[in-house]
C-alpha cells in the first residue's frame, strides 16, 4: 500500500492536544501542502490564515464557543489554528476550501501531527469582529469562512478507524 492511501486510512480526528508548539519548519510544510489542494480552473480561491499566537487563538477559540453555544474550548487545546477561507466569487469556493481543509490534515498525519477540521469558520468571518480581523490583515474581497484546521501533538492515544460501513461503494459497469 502506498504512503499515500496509508495516510488516508490511518488519519483521524484528534480532540485532546498537548499546548507543546509544532516547529515552524513542519507547520510549513502542512500549509504548502494546503497550497496545493485541488481547485475549480486552478484558480487557487482559498486563503490559509496560520494562527499561532495564543492571544489571537484563543480569541478565535472564544468566539467559536460563543456560536456553538458553549464555553469550553472548540479547539480542544491545540496550539495551532489554521483558518481556511476561500472567495466567494468562485463558483466552487466551498469545495476548493475543502480540498485545502483535506490536504491540510493529512499533510500534518504524515508529519506525525494530529488535526481536526472544527466547523463556525463561516459564522465567525461573517461577524464585524471577523471581517474587522480581515482588514487588519490586509485582505480584501468577500471571503466566506470554510473551516479551521487544528494541530499540534495528540495527548493520548489516536484513535483507531471505526469499520467501513456496508454498501458504501455502487460500482456500475
């Protein structure tokens, strides 16, 4: 079996992270391979914003909460927070985005580096506070939020693949 597909059936969605911060040199190679995920035309729509400030993270963690409705932290402890976001004015924003989400987490399982795709992205970047974020970045245009892409070292133990569901495949030949 190739690294690839291994990388593929092996990843999993981590909630527990240790606050230890992922070296810069790997964090950069998962956002290349972010910048490499398929997109409509190749028109390359989506945005990778890589927070590593715990001040503005924890913002983000806090306004995330704030919109599911909880005060625990959405981000489950993970020092890093990848923001994908992509341009509106894309037919296919929302799937280039995902694409990017993909690539993001298993560029970091391939790095030893556990992530998860935590959802509000949308809601947070829709709000003054996110838009106002924006600005200060200096990024213009109508950006939708797709997701955000936790990392960092799991605290624990990964957790193992639940069985594959039956009659997931049609083939027609």
């Amino acid at each position: 079996m190739s690294e690839v597909i291994n990388n593929m059936k092996t990843r999993r969605s981590i909630r527990k992270y240790k606050p230890d911060m992922i070296p810069e040199d790997v964090l950069n190679r998962i956002i290349e391979a972010g910048t490499y995920a398929a997109t409509g035309m190749g028109k390359q729509s989506p945005i990778i914003i890589a927070v590593t400030n715990k001040e503005i993270r924890d913002k983000f963690s806090k306004m995330n909460a704030e919109i599911m409705g909880v005060d625990s932290d959405p981000f489950y402890g993970a020092p890093v927070v990848l923001i994908v976001l992509a341009d509106k004015s894309r037919p296919t924003y929302v799937y280039d985005g995902s694409l990017v989400m993909g690539n993001l987490m298993l560029a970091a399982h391939a790095e030893g580096i556990g992530s998860c795709w935590i959802h509000r992205a949308k809601e947070e970047f829709e709000s003054a506070e996110g838009k106002a974020f924006l600005k200060s970045l200096g990024i213009e245009g109508d950006y939708e939020g797709i997701g955000h892409c936790v990392l960092g070292y799991v605290d624990g133990e990964e957790p193992k693949a639940m069985p594959r569901k039956e009659n997931y495949v049609y083939c027609v030949k």
